[in-house]
C-alpha cells in the first residue's frame, strides 16, 4: 500500500513539481477517476523508481464486495517494487478465515477506519499478484477475502499515515468522533474518540498508553542526532513534554524521511512563527530527560506517525 509517490510530471494546480512527493489524498481532490489522474501526471515509487498508477476508488459502486483505499501501486505486475513499503495490517484487523464477514458497503469510507503500522513489514508479493497473503509472525497479513462470494467483504479502508486519521478527526464532531470506528492493536476503545488524545483539553498525559497525541510546538530544536518538538502543553503538574525524533532510524526511512527532514530544519532556522504549529503524533510519553529542566518525551518511530501542520 503506497500512499506516497515521486511526481515524474508538473503540477501546478496543486502546487507541485517534478520530482515532488505526493500523497494520494492530493491527487484524489483533484481527479474524479485512476484514468483522469494517470492521463494527466506520471508517477514512481518514491523509493525505489518503479512506474506507479493512481488507483482512486469510486465513491459508490453498486454490488461491491470490498472497498479498498485508493493507493499507487505498480504499473507492470510483473515489476515489483524493490524497496520497502508495503506494510502488514495492524494485529488487531486480521481476519481468521470464516471469521467476521459482513455484508460490505457499496459506499466507500469517507476516512480510513483500519491502522497500518508503517514499522511492520509485510512479505513481498510473488510477480504478477500470485502468491500468499502477507505473512506477519505466520499470521495472514490480509484476512480472508472472499471477492466473488455473494455479499462477503469488507467496506473498511486503511492508512498508514496518522496524517490522514488526523484530518479526519478534524473533520468530525464529537458524536462522530465517538462512533466512528478506527481498529488498531493500540486502540482498546476502537473509536477515532479513543484513539486521539488532545494535551489542550486534557494535560494529563496516560504514561504508558499509545495514542495519536495532538499538540502545539512551542520550538524545534535541531541536535546532530536529530531534533526535538517541543510543545506549549504541559504534563498536569509536572514536566514539559516533547517529541524526540531521531536521525536514525526514523529520518532514515527514505522518502517519507527526507521530506520529514526538510520540514523541521525549516521549523528550526525560522526563529519566529507567523501562525500556531499543530502536531499529530502516534506513540507512547515514556522518554525521560532530566536536564536542564525535567521533560517527558515521545520518541518517534516512524515519519508517518507524526503530522505537523501549520494552523490555518
């Protein structure tokens, strides 16, 4: 599942050039269709150099037995990717075989409903699509899908970006919020309500618990290690809190890491912001550091678990 790709053509309707990065969801505002978009641009992977496809999926499709997320995925099957992306689905949304079918929706996801770790990778897939299903820890990666079976499927998309769980939270109102399912191992509520953590309304930070905390950067500090987010927010009564984001492995991790990179040395040579810096990140407060002052720290584990957006 790539939700990123390298721009091989010019994009000016959407502020983007050769050799830029862009996300699916970009493309998807912009062209109705896969055959529109890949008419107009061409694409690769952002990794390894492989010709991709936009693939968007129709938002209604009558008779449909599953709804998968509009990716980039490779142009000749028989081409397959040489590097690294295509993550395992999250432990806790396999499906055992004759287990947990359901009527799907001929109405695609408006927001994903189902985390991908970014960090776990699946098996690659044989030439031409054949083979197995991604194996993790010898568990299928996929579940059983039954794609000719009468009204057996799945209408669940997925994510491997906390980007695009974080816009949809966004877009949300609080009874939404508390409904709307979103399965991952990490989240024992199951709802996009339990899986965020806003440090604005509550400063009391669960130590231990993995969530996609929401705050504001206060500074960005660049160490030749890598650097730190440090928010306005507050542990109730207690330290500061801050994001560690280290060189290696997290900024390593190609693309999605570069372009990470690029956006905090910005942050980190611009000594005074115009406008508020939101920051979404997905993992654990656990990081101690106790001098000069005592900071309690998250440290990053992957470039798309974290979004950072200016507030508009």
């Amino acid at each position: 599942m790539h939700e990123e790709a390298r721009l091989k053509s010019p994009f000016p309707a959407a502020a983007r050039f050769v050799d830029d990065l862009i996300s699916i969801s970009l493309v998807e505002k912009h062209f109705k269709t896969s055959h529109d978009a890949n008419n107009a641009l061409t694409f690769v992977c952002a990794d390894c150099g492989v010709p991709v496809s936009a693939v968007i999926i129709e938002p209604f499709k009558v008779g449909r037995k599953i709804t998968p997320s509009s990716s980039f995925r490779r142009r000749d099957p028989n081409h397959p990717h040489t590097c690294n992306r295509e993550p395992a689905p999250d432990d806790s949304t396999r499906v055992s075989a004759g287990e947990g079918k359901i009527p799907a929706n001929p109405n695609r996801d408006m927001w994903p409903t189902r985390w991908v770790d970014p960090r776990v990778t699946a098996a690659p897939s044989a030439p031409g699509g054949a083979g197995p299903n991604p194996q993790v820890g010898g568990q299928s990666g996929t579940g059983s899908r039954n794609r000719n079976g009468s009204g057996s499927g799945t209408s669940e998309s997925q994510s491997q970006t906390v980007e695009k769980f974080a816009r949809g939270w966004h877009s949300m109102n609080l009874a939404s919020r508390k409904t709307q399912s979103l399965a991952a191992s990490w989240n024992s509520g199951g709802t996009f309500f339990s899986a965020f953590h806003p440090l604005d309304y509550d400063p009391n930070v669960p130590r231990g618990h993995m969530k996609i905390f929401v705050g504001t950067a206060r500074e960005v500090v660049a160490y030749p290690d890598g650097f730190d987010v440090m928010l306005h927010e507050r542990q109730m009564g207690g330290p500061e809190l801050c994001v560690w984001i280290p060189t290696t492995p997290c900024l390593a991790q190609g693309a999605a890491g570069a372009a990470l990179q690029k956006q905090l040395l910005g942050y980190a040579n611009t000594p005074v912001w115009t406008r508020p810096v939101q920051v979404h990140v997905l993992g654990t407060f656990d990081r101690h550091v106790g001098l000069p002052d005592p900071v309690l720290g998250l440290e990053l584990g992957h470039p798309h678990m974290i979004w950072i957006s200016s507030v508009q």
